[in-house]
C-alpha cells in the first residue's frame, strides 16, 4: 500500500510493527487496547509483525522487547499497559534500559494532547519512548482511551514517511535503503 503525502516529499512505508500488552490480566479475548493499535496500524498499511500480552514482569518484558529489537524484520514496537504508578506498573523501568536514545517528546506531547481529554489526570502517565538498534518503541497506558489518543494524534503521523517535517521513518533499521533523511526545519 502507497500514499502519497500532501506536504510532498516521501510516499508511504509500510512498516512491521510489533504490539505488546502489559497486563497481568488481559488475555486475547479481552484485551481492548492491544486490538485496537492492531486495528490502527493495519488499517493505517502497516503490517502486525507479532502480538504478545506479557505480565507486568521486568525481566520477561524485556526478554520479548529485547528480542523484537534484535528481529532485523521489525522496525517499530507500540506497547500498552504498565505505565502507572502502581507498585505492578514497570513498564518503564524494564524497557528504559534497553534504549539506545530516550525519546522525552513523545511523553511530553502525549500527556499534552492527554490533558484536554482526562485533565490532570494525565499526570499519572509515563507514557515514554525511545530507539533500541534500529527499532522505535512507543510505550502508552493501558486504557483503550490512551491508545487512541497516541496512535491517533502522535504515533501515525511519526511512522508514516510521508509526515512533514520530520518522523522516524528515516532512524529505523532499514531506513537508508528506502527514505530520504528528515528536510530541514529551516
């Protein structure tokens, strides 16, 4: 599948995505959130690469993460769930350590577009993203609601190619052989 932008500039990519569910009780029946981030990049022309729900377990999140990372067939990982400030939320604390550049805007900017749905309320969320060899991983709260809203307002537009100035198309792994770099914001 192939779109063209209305800024110019890059066609369509389609990327292989990964999603993951944290949930120490989602199972496929369930799980909402998982469901509809398949749905999303699907219908947005990406491909699922893999699902998984894991168990809000650091090591065994980041046996999975770790091994979609080192997948040179996945560009892309969107997880959910894990991201509270409960004493089961270490979503952050397994993933962080396996990046190799923190992405601090997406947390800023979903929060921000958060704040005129739930208000302050978006406080609790830690939301995050980062780089690991090649691979993007954007990492948003469990609720359905923040998984719409991420994909929807931020997510989409940085893994689509064609998104105007900048996106992450042109970092991930295979990037060199179909992209230009990002146009400069001058």
């Amino acid at each position: 599948m192939t779109k063209s932008s209305s800024h110019g500039g890059n066609a369509f990519v389609p990327l292989n995505i990964a999603v993951l569910t944290v949930s120490d009780t989602r199972d496929e029946s369930n799980d909402t959130s998982g469901q509809l981030l398949v749905e999303r990049l699907t219908t947005a022309g990406h491909n699922l690469a893999d699902k998984k729900i894991v168990i809000d377990d650091v090591y065994q999140l980041r046996a999975v993460v770790s091994q979609w990372i080192a997948d040179e067939s996945i560009q892309a990982v969107v997880a959910t769930g894990g991201t509270g400030f409960t004493a089961r939320d270490n979503t952050p604390e397994a993933l962080q350590p396996l990046f190799d550049k923190s992405v601090e805007g997406f947390g800023e900017v979903f929060r921000a577009v958060s704040l005129t749905e739930i208000g302050t309320s978006t406080m609790q969320s830690r939301a995050f993203a980062g780089v690991a060899n090649g691979t993007v991983i954007f990492c948003m709260p469990g609720s359905t609601g923040a998984c719409r809203t991420a994909w929807d307002k931020v997510i989409a537009e940085q893994l689509d190619a064609s998104h105007r100035p900048c996106n992450f198309v042109p970092h991930l792994k295979f990037a060199e052989q179909i992209v230009e770099q990002c146009e400069s914001r001058n």
